[in-house]
C-alpha cells in the first residue's frame, strides 16, 4: 500500500475516531453502549486466556505443599527423626459434602520444614485454619464441625499454603506422632514438595476433543456478541455518513470513516473489559463454583494471548463494519437502505455448515484405540458448523417474517418492525442460539462418552454407607462397639485382613484370613452356626493352595514376608480341629472374598498389630447430617480414623476435571449473554425512542407497545432456538460419530438447554420493560 493511500486512510479512521468522541450526546451514547457490549466480551475473552494460568498455578500450589506420600512407605517406617524432620499426619475429611484438608504436625527439629503459608507450628492442642474455614466455624453451620476440631484457632494459613480463597483446610499441632508412622497416614518429611518429577500423564485423544470443542464453544458466543456489539446505533451512523457525502466526501472515504468510529469504539471496549476483567478478577475470590475458587493473583492472562486479543478485537470491529456496509448506499441525500432491500441468498449460507462437517467427516471412528483427533480439523468444523448459525438465522428470520399476516395492534407492530429491520433482530439472536446450539451439541457428547470414563466401584450402598478404616494399634472391637453406639450409625460392621503362610522365612504358599465376629461375618458369607472360636473357609474349591492351608490343626504364620527382616517377627497360629467351610453371600458386603475365615477369639493375641482393620457403617436415615455425626464420633475415638462414603460409581478425574470446567464456563458465557443481550436490547429501544414517542402520543397504550416488544423478541429467539436446536444435535451427532459412541439424543436435558436460553431471553426482556416505559413519553419528541 502506497504511502498516500497510507495517510489517507490514516485521516479517515482518525476522523471517524474523532466523530465517536465529538458527536454530541448521542455519539457518546452509542460510544459507550459500543464500549460496555465488546467490554463484556473483552473481559470474558481475558478471563479464559487465564484460565491455563489459573490452572497450572492450583497445581503447582497443590504439589508445592504435598508431605504424606512423598517418601516410600517401607523407607519411611525405617526413618530415623533428625533436626530437620518433621512427622505429619493426613487427617483429611468432609463435612456436608465439602472436603477439608487436615494435617496434624510434629516438629521433631529446630529446622523442621514450616508448612506453606504457616508462620510457625501450632502447638498441641492449637490449629491453623483458613480464611474460609475460619468463617465455617465461626458461623452456625459450623456447630457439628466444631465438635470435630476440638483445637483452638491461633492463627489463618497464608494464600501460599491453599489453592484457592474458598478452601477448607486446618493444621493442628499434636504429639505422639512418631510412634504411629506407617509410610502412608502418618509420614516422616524433611521437606514439602513432590520427591521426583512426575511424568506427564498420555491424555485420552476423546478428553482432548471434549477440551477442544468445549473452548470453541464456549467463546463462539462471545466472538459474537463482539461482532453485533459493533454495530450498535448503524442506522444512525449511516445517516451522519450520508450528511458526510452531501459535503464532498466519496463512497469510499465514509465507509473507511465509519470503520474509524467502530475502531474507536472497539478499543474503548478493550479499556471497558479490561477494567470489566480487573473487577471480576476480584470478585472471583469471594464466589465458588463447583467447589472451585482460586485468588485474584491467578488469574493473570498470559501476555501473548492478551497482546491478542487486543490486536484481534479492533481488527474484527473494522471488518466487521466494513462487511456490513457492503450491501448498503450511502448518498448524499440519505440511506438506500431505507427502501425494500434485496432478498438475502440462501446458497452460500449454507456452504459454511457444509464445509464444517466436512472437515468433522474423516475423523468419524477415531478416539481412544483408532489415533488422534486433528485439532484444527476440529477447531475449524465447529466453528464453521456454529459460525452457520449466523448466516442462516437472518434469511430464516426475514423469510418467516415476510410470510406473517394481520393481528392485533401489538402483533402487527412487531411484525412490521421486523419486516423492515429483520437482519438488527437476527443479530440479537445469532449469540444465544450460538451458545444453545453448542450447549446441546456438548451435553450428547458428555452424556455420550460419560460412561467410558465412570467406573462401577462395586459397592453396595444399600449394605453400608460409611467405610472407616482404622490406622495399626487401634482396637478393631472397641471401635466398633463404639461406633454402634453412635449417634446416625444404625449399624457397625468390624471387618480385618491379614495374611498368613504356611511356613516362616520366604513362604511360597500364602491366603488371606478375615476376621471378624459371627455377626460381621454373616454380612460376608452364609453361615449357619458360628460361636467366638470358630475358624471358615470360604473360596472356589479349585483353588489348592488355599484347600492346603486350611488343614486343621494345621500351623500358619502372620506376617511372614517380613520374617526375613527380623527373625522370629512371625506369630504363629494353629488351627482349631475343625474347619468349616461356608459360601458367599449373593449380596455381600465385600466381593470375591477368599481364603480363611475366623472370630476373635480363634486367633493369638499377638496377631493383632498384623490386622488391617476396616468399620463398615450403616446410617440411621433419620437423623439429620448422620454422615457428620459418625464421622465427629470416630475422630472421638481416634483422629487418625479416616473415613470414605461410599458412591456406587466414580469418574476419571481429568473427565471430572474437564466437565466443572464446562459448567464454570457455561456459567460466564450466561452470564455474558444475558449482560449482552439486555444492552442490545436498550440500543434497539434508544434507536426507536422517537418513534415510541410519537406513537404514545397519538393515543397508542403503553400495553400496546410493551406487547409489541415482546414479540419482536419473542418471534427471532423462537426461530433461534429451533434453528440452534437442529444444528446442536446434528453437531452432537457428529462428534459422537467421531468417538465410535452410539448416537443418542437425552431430549429431557437438550429441551432443558434450550429452554435456559428462552429464559434467558424471558428476563432480560423483563429487565428492559422499565426504561421502555420512561422512554414512552412525549418529551421524546422533543429535537434540537
């Protein structure tokens, strides 16, 4: 480009920036409602550009103070204390639904690691809490939680020891510690922090398609609400560029003037959103999402992807315009567009969903076992299937409304407000039936490939709801007597496991022996007769290492593979003359349970440090928060108890990872579109004020045009919805075709998505009624 086309384009944006900011009172209006539209999405954009940031920085928070766990369980049994060692115990639990981080920490050394975000170690007795947790306890939704935490509060974690504002987490000073460390409750540290680099983790080819399609389409919404927030007033800028005509300028000149004036606008829209982005920066500290929260300091855009999107957005305002002025003539006595425009072609509108699924076409039957998914193949396809939205739903919207008749006064106020500006109400439209379209298209996936990521854990929780499991040296039947006694337990069952061999030293042939009392026992197995002393057996008569352990009368040793380690550690136990053998229950507590079987008081009194003891408990359904009630009575008996609910299924976590990001998501971009779509709304009511005006002052009832409003939304968001509707599930298809996963459409939930966008639409237009009423007067009338 020569270097006079250079300067003159430079004069005629510099002029078109300098009407959006001299043009008097209604340039500023549409300056700032310009401004506050591509803000929002500005701010939405920065807000995912830091989202990574965000991430990586939990993570490194998380690992940065990982202690239990960090030095093998067998080397940590053998550790000796030293000035720099500490003893930490994990005493992690949950308290209605909400997890908790617990420590209890025992200095062993003036030079003991201080834990992330502590000043100094709480004494025994004493806690450190966090902000959140502090709140909790204070508030009377912490009454049952305070019973659990018998420890006074000395003092608030710092922001480097938590990973987000909203975290529970406590640690509390203890003794005694030392004794009690078994490599994987209760460790020995030296410091906090992963021992090694882990290595990265393969990601299943689906989940990176879940994250990819997710990203686009949560900010396919936003790149569209940008693009209609551009051209809010046009129709009165075209007649100030007429005006500009009438004075000598060329067709080209006010096409590049007006570019000038998006141009301004788009980067008022940047300081807008990013004074937008600062301000919900902030707010993110105090709100939850999921049980996610993260500090202001996370999120920090990373600088490329910012540099970016500032680069991006103003470039997209200018193009944006000048695709729009395109079909319109702007000569010096006014605007053609005011006459009967042309029919918009249908042809090439539908090329775009066209060319989207044939980019999505060769990689049906990918996934887990058949390869990689092309990411920009995939990028592209969605965006093009989405980006058809937009160009088909003005042609829909134009077609419909041509074709409407006669009505009542309100009914033939839209339809006629529509006729002649149907492309402005498409606009409105195109970002909601956007994002319905690729909310449904992403809940058939994750409805789709769900089940390839939960998995069934075999429990029954119809048996038991509750399973504690009991740290060595805690006696398994006081415990559970205890438990039984329990406010919200109904029952207690008292299960422990061990091994046993059949020789010392390095023994070849070992089974497994469970033990508990005749009633625990019977949860496991049929049994007809059982007394304290009795010893069974149970497993598949195939199985001849067990048939030649459970000889009767026969000598096995506990804890055999440690023998060799220290001589004469094994505890021998013989067998009673009589072992019988029982079956396993159809529905019983534990699965697949094999080998010997025996009551208390068959085994050696030694053999009880080798029993990994387990408490299964039934709640009592009547009592209010019975969950928390059993767990405040095993912290009661030993705060090293830890406690599981038991869930029938659970989910890979970087699934679950991926689909709290997508509700996280979700719920910005709802927000963003019921923001965005109240300040269209207004534009379009401020561009008709004059109008309204008239029309209530030649006798027309407000009702009247309150309806008329309602229908003029009412009508394209319908179109929308519907139009949005088969693009959803035609790209849900599709992209369920890529993963080889059987199509099927949950029409329950994908009306449900559709119907949260109707009532998206429903309240803002409830929201804009009041300034339709204030602009409904004469004085509107009023000129200079």
């Amino acid at each position: 480009m020569s270097s006079p086309v250079v300067r003159q384009w430079y004069r005629d944006l510099a002029m078109g920036v300098r009407f959006t900011f001299t043009g008097g009172r209604e340039g500023w209006v549409r300056a700032l409602l310009t401004a506050v539209g591509v803000g929002l999405g500005v701010a939405l954009l920065l807000l995912t550009t830091a989202i990574p940031n965000a991430l990586a920085t939990r993570e490194s928070r998380s690992a940065a103070r990982q202690d239990v766990g960090t030095v093998y369980p067998d080397d940590n049994m053998k550790s000796k204390p030293t000035d720099k060692s500490l003893v930490v115990a994990d005493t992690d639990t949950e308290y209605r639904y909400r997890e908790i981080r617990g420590r209890l920490v025992q200095p062993e050394g003036a030079n003991a690691p201080l834990p992330p975000g502590l000043r100094k170690f709480p004494g025994p007795g004493e806690m450190v809490v966090s902000p959140a947790l502090a709140e909790l306890l204070k508030s009377d939704e912490g009454k049952l939680l305070r019973d659990r935490l018998p420890y006074e509060t000395v003092g608030t974690i710092g922001e480097a020891g938590l990973v987000g504002p909203k975290e529970l987490a406590y640690f509390a000073g203890a003794t005694g510690l030392a004794e009690r460390i078994d490599g994987s409750v209760v460790a020995r540290i030296e410091k906090f922090g992963p021992p090694f680099e882990q290595p990265e983790e393969r990601m299943d080819p689906i989940l990176i398609l879940l994250t990819l399609v997710v990203f686009t389409v949560l900010l396919m919404p936003v790149a569209v609400f940008i693009a209609t927030a551009v051209r809010f007033g046009g129709e009165r800028r075209d007649r100030r560029l007429a005006a500009l005509r009438l004075v000598g300028s060329d067709s080209r000149m006010t096409r590049r003037i007006a570019a000038g004036e998006a141009l301004a606008g788009a980067v008022l829209g940047l300081v807008f959103g990013t004074v937008f982005f600062l301000i919900g920066r902030e707010i993110a500290g105090s709100v939850q999402v999921l049980n996610v929260s993260v500090f202001p300091s996370y999120l920090n855009p990373s600088p490329v992807l910012a540099l970016l999107v500032a680069l991006a957005v103003p470039a997209a305002a200018v193009a944006v315009t000048l695709f729009a002025l395109r079909g319109v003539v702007i000569e010096p006595l006014g605007v053609v567009r005011t006459a009967k425009p042309a029919r918009r072609r249908l042809w090439w509108r539908l090329l775009l969903p066209l060319a989207g699924l044939a980019l999505l076409y060769p990689m049906i039957g990918q996934g887990s076992e058949n390869g990689e998914f092309n990411e920009y193949m995939v990028i592209g396809g969605v965006v093009l299937l989405l980006f058809g939205i937009t160009a088909l739903l003005p042609w829909v919207v134009e077609a419909f409304v041509a074709r409407l008749g006669s009505g009542a006064v309100s009914w033939q106020l839209a339809v006629r407000r529509l006729q002649l500006s149907s492309g402005s109400a498409a606009r409105m439209v195109n970002g909601i039936a956007v994002a319905v379209a690729g909310a449904i298209a992403l809940q058939m996936l994750f409805s789709g490939v769900e089940g390839r990521f939960t998995k069934s854990t075999g429990l029954d929780t119809t048996r038991a709801q509750m399973e504690l499991t009991l740290p060595q040296g805690v006696s398994v039947s006081a415990v559970g007597e205890k438990l039984k006694q329990a406010k919200g337990a109904d029952t207690a069952t008292a299960l422990s496991t061990s091994t046993v061999a059949g020789t010392t030293g390095d023994p070849e042939d070992v089974t497994e022996v469970t033990v508990g009392d005749c009633v625990s026992l019977r949860e496991i197995a049929n049994i007809s007769s059982c007394r304290d002393g009795d010893v069974f057996l149970m497993g598949s008569p195939d199985d001849p290492t067990t048939l030649k352990l459970a000889t009767p009368n026969r000598t096995l040793y506990f804890d055999p593979s440690y023998s060799g380690d220290t001589p004469g550690a094994e505890v021998a136990w013989k067998l009673p003359g009589e072992v019988k053998k029982v079956t396993e229950r159809t529905d019983s507590l534990w699965t697949a349970v094999s080998g010997l079987m025996a009551t208390p008081g068959a085994l050696p009194a030694k053999a009880e440090p080798f029993l990994y003891s387990t408490v299964y408990v039934r709640t009592d359904p009547s009592v209010p928060d019975a969950l928390d009630e059993v767990r405040n009575a095993a912290v009661a008996i030993d705060p090293l108890i830890r406690t599981w609910e038991w869930r029938t299924t659970r989910q890979v976590d970087q699934f679950t990872t991926i689909q709290t990001g997508l509700l996280v998501g979700a719920t910005a971009v709802l927000v963003l579109i019921g923001a965005s779509l109240l300040v269209s709304q207004l534009e379009q009511l401020r561009e008709r004020r004059k109008l309204l005006s008239a029309l209530v002052a030649f006798g027309t009832r407000r009702r009247t045009l309150g309806l008329s409003v309602l229908w003029q939304t009412a009508i394209p968001i319908a179109l929308g919805l519907i139009i949005a509707l088969g693009f959803g599930v035609t790209l849900g298809a599709v992209l369920l075709k890529m993963t080889s996963t059987p199509v099927a459409v949950d029409w329950p939930n994908v009306l449900a998505m559709t119907g949260i966008g109707a009532g998206v639409v429903l309240v803002v237009t409830a929201l804009s009624m009041p300034p339709l009423i204030r602009l409904m007067r004469p004085e509107g009338l009023r000129t200079e």
